[in-house]
C-alpha cells in the first residue's frame, strides 16, 4: 500500500535540527502526514540512507523539505541529489531559505571560522590546537571530512528550488498547512512563491498597538522593560516586525521580544539588510535642527542609535547569504 | 563577503586585483536636487575642479536614497559612493537628511561587517551656495578612493 502514496522527504543540511523539531511539534498531526505520504527520508527521525536514494528514479520522490544551508560539499552533493530525485523541492526555514544563521560566518574567511570554533571560543578545551583536517589516517584506515565551501550559501544559490517556506523555524500551524494543502491535490501556486507565510508584515498580526510616536533613541532589549500593549519599536526596541514577512503570529513581540527578522524579509526584491536598516532607522525620532551646530546633532543621533551595536547581526540574522554583496571579495575583516 | 560561490570561484574577479594607482576609480554621488545638486551645479558654471570619475544621481532628497541603493552601486563596480545633502535645518522636506544621516551612520559601521572599507562611503553637506566646497570634497574623496585601490 505505501507504494501508492507520494514520497515525502526531509533533510537537513549545515542545520540545527530546529526544523525537524518544528515538524515534530504537529504532534498527532504527524499521523495524518503518515496517511497521506511515505514519509521515507529524514536522516534525523528514520533510517533510510544516502544509497537508498541514490537507487531511487529521478523524481521518484514527491515533496522534500530541505532544511539548513550548504556549508559543506556534503550539502551541495546532497542538495543536488535531491533536486534530481525529487518532484517539488521546498527551502524549509530560514536556513535553506536566504542562509540563516549560518550564513553569518560568511563575514569571516575560513580560517577565522575554524579557529573560532576549535581553538578560540570561550569554554574550549584544545591544548593540542587539533583542527579537523579534510582527511586524517587512523589504524582501520582513511577518514575523510567534507570540505567547506568558500561561503555558506542558501538552496537556491546551488539549485532550482520549487518553493521557500520561511522562519526559524516554520510554525507548526503553518508547516501542516502547507502538508494538507499539499495532501489536497489542489493547485499549488506559481513556482518560486513562499508557503506558509504571509504576504503582509508582522505588525499585522502583532497585538501591540502602534501610536505614531518616534522613538526618543533605540534600546537594547535589557535596558528597559517595555510597556505592555504598546509597539516595542515605537518604545525605542529594534524590533523589525515592520520589514520582516508574517505568518508567525507575531510570535516575539507577543511576548515582548523584539522581532529579529526570521521569517526574512517582506520587500524580496531589495538587499534584505539594507531593508531592514532603512526601516528601523525610520522609527527613530531625528529630532529638528534649528538652534544646534552639526556636530552637536550628530553626536546625538549618534548616541541613539547605540542601541543597535551590531548592525550586520541586527539587519542580517537570517538573510546574509542573500546580500547583494555576497560575491564581493573581502578587503576588510570586521 | 569573504568569498565567492565554489562553482564560479576561478572566474570571479577579485575586486582590488588591478592594484593601487592603475585604473581611475569609478565614484557614484547622490545629489539632494535642492541643495547639493545646485552647489555642483554652481560649482560647473564657476569652472571650479570637478572629478571627471564622479557618476552624479540626482535625487529629490537624501532621505529617499534607499541603502540597497549604495550597496548595489558598489556590488555593480563603483569603488567609492558619496551621499550629499542639503545642510540640517535645510532640507524641503524638513527632516529628510537627518534621517539619512541616520541611516547613514549605521550604514557606515556595517560596511566594514560585509567586508568594504568604510572609506569608500561618505556622508556630507552641500549647500546650493557651496560650489567650492563641492569641488573640494569631491576631489578629495576621488583621491581617498583611488588610494584604497
Ligand atoms: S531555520 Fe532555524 S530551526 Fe531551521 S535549521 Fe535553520 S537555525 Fe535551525
Ligand atoms: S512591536 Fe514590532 S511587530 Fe509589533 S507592531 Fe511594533 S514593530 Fe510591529
Ligand atoms: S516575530 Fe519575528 S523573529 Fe519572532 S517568530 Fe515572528 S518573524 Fe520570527
Ligand atoms: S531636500 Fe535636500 S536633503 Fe532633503
């Protein structure tokens, strides 16, 4: 019987494994995933391996959700792979989608990253300064490490994907939404459109209400508490609801946390990071000039907006991979 | 950006490969109609020096420059990017060069993040009666950008 139905697929690349969790959080839900898919590639839940897709016809598989970026040549191999085995491939979460996370290593060179993650951050313990090499030769032989490629790079850089699912992760409403509409046979819409999103920004869904005040200066997220019911950025917080796509409820500020941009940006169109400068330096108030010399202004828009110490990981988080930027060589290391 | 994609990773040219000094820089300036477009306006008519690697843009306010503006004038070759505005106080649309001093500022301290030299980019005023200052500023940005190669 599970031969006639639609193959369903899930593989996680340079990924955390949130996705796979996030698929999990349907709950019961994933029985009605079982009905109506063979769920039969998940190297985070199942046991299938590489070989048994390989063995597969191209396009045997219906539906894959590739999650993660390509850090590695590991991913690049296996995100062709499916491309070829599958009929509809989906960038699942931010990662797969414009680089995620990961992608913030795309500031520093190679090196930089290895050393940082082996020899120099903080709670290491490395006194032989070992660094894993592409091969190393143990007593039972040959060991082989893929290598990294020269920039992490989201799905669509390296292959044609179908459809983007944004968020870090997708929500759970909206992963099953999109399995049942799948699951319902009804048309899908235009290649390359976004699932289980929306097409307005977080501010749409978000409770808080906005009261067309300019922020006296922008705050870092502990050095206030923010009043209830009222817009976090209108208080001064860099919250980037206003710029980043719907779909999540307005899960953070919800909650009182700043918007950090994961289900990227609603503008696709602009560089995503100089989108999200543009409008969170909108919200703050720049005051008038009549009675103050220039360096005294500039001094003080200079101190309010201290509150983003980082704007490369403030307007970037999830999106640095698609920076219009990303093929420059670099001639500066931050 | 530290690199390129692997699959283009020979073809790609490096940016700064031609070496200090050897090829003109290719400098991009937003103009505020108002304020600085004038002052180089004026600047023309007075005959003073005006870098010929200048690309002028005019636009209607410096507060319209969108920021994907200036990273895409740079992804498209331009080695440096000048916004001018009209003085604070100045603009047609009161606030508008604040707001792009704003802007500005973050967009400066970024720069560096995505790997460009800061100095490619600059921020200043120009009034409509500041033709030498148009002139000056200019040459001396076209020479700071020349000299980071
Ligand atoms: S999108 Fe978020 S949850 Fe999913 S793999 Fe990337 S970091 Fe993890
Ligand atoms: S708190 Fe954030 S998401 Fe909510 S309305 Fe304000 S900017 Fe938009
Ligand atoms: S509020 Fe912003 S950061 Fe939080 S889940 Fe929604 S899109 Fe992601
Ligand atoms: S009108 Fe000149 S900067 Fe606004």
């Amino acid at each position: 019987m599970t031969a006639q139905k639609p193959k369903l697929a899930m593989y996680w690349a340079a990924s955390c494994g949130g996705c796979e969790i996030a698929l999990a959080n349907i709950h019961e839900a994933i029985l009605e995933v079982d009905a109506h898919f063979d769920f039969m590639f998940c190297p985070c839940l199942l046991d299938t391996k590489k070989k048994d897709i390989e063995a597969l016809p191209d396009g045997a598989i219906f539906l894959t959700l590739f999650n993660g970026a390509l850090r590695t040549e590991e991913n690049l191999e296996m995100a062709r792979l499916l491309r070829r085995k599958s009929q509809l491939l989906v960038a699942f979460g931010s990662c797969a989608a414009t680089g995620g996370i990961p992608s913030l290593a795309n500031q520093h060179g190679i090196e930089h990253v290895l050393e940082t993650a082996f020899l120099n951050a903080p709670g290491l313990d490395n006194p032989e300064r070992l660094i894993p090499g592409e091969s190393c030769t143990v007593p039972d032989g040959e060991l082989s490490l893929p290598p990294f490629l020269q920039r992490v790079l989201a799905l669509h850089d390296a292959v044609a994907a179908d459809y983007s699912m944004p968020g870090c992760p997708p929500e759970p409403e909206q992963i099953l939404a999109v399995v049942r509409h799948v699951a319902s046979g009804a048309p899908l819409p235009p290649t390359g459109s976004l699932l289980g999103c929306s097409a307005r920004a977080v501010c749409d869904e978000c409770p808080r209400e906005k009261r067309n005040r300019l922020a006296p200066r922008l705050l870092r997220p502990f050095e206030a508490v923010p009043a209830d019911d009222w817009c976090l950025l209108e208080q001064g917080f860099a919250c980037l609801g206003t710029s980043t796509r719907g779909g999540c409820q307005a899960l953070c500020p919800a909650t009182a946390m700043p918007c950090t941009g994961c289900y990227g940006p609603l503008d696709r169109d602009s560089d995503p990071g100089a989108t999200a400068l543009s409008t969170l330096a909108a919200a703050l108030d720049p005051g008038s000039a009549p009675g103050q010399d220039e360096g005294s202004l500039h001094a003080g828009l200079r101190a309010a907006l201290a509150g983003v110490p980082d704007p490369l990981g403030t307007f970037y988080r999830y999106t640095l991979a698609e920076t219009v930027l990303a093929d420059r060589a670099t001639e500066v290391e931050p | 950006m530290s690199c390129q994609t692997t699959a283009q990773a020979a073809e790609l040219p490096k940016v700064n490969e031609s070496g200090a000094g050897e090829k003109n820089p290719k400098v991009v300036a937003f103009l505020c109609n108002w304020c600085s477009y004038a002052g180089a306006d004026k600047a023309g008519a007075s005959q003073l020096p005006v870098p010929q690697e200048l690309s002028v843009i005019r636009v209607m306010c410096s507060g319209r420059l969108e920021p994907t503006l200036i990273l895409e004038a740079i992804q498209k070759g331009a080695d440096g990017v000048m916004v001018l505005a009209c003085h604070p106080g100045d603009c047609h649309y009161k606030e508008g060069n604040l707001r792009a001093f704003c802007r500005a500022e973050l967009l400066e301290r970024m720069l560096p993040q995505l790997g460009v030299d800061p100095r490619r980019f600059s921020f200043d005023y120009v009034s409509a009666a500041e033709a030498e200052k148009f002139s000056r500023i200019t040459t001396e940005f076209v020479e700071r950008v020349r000299s980071l190669g």
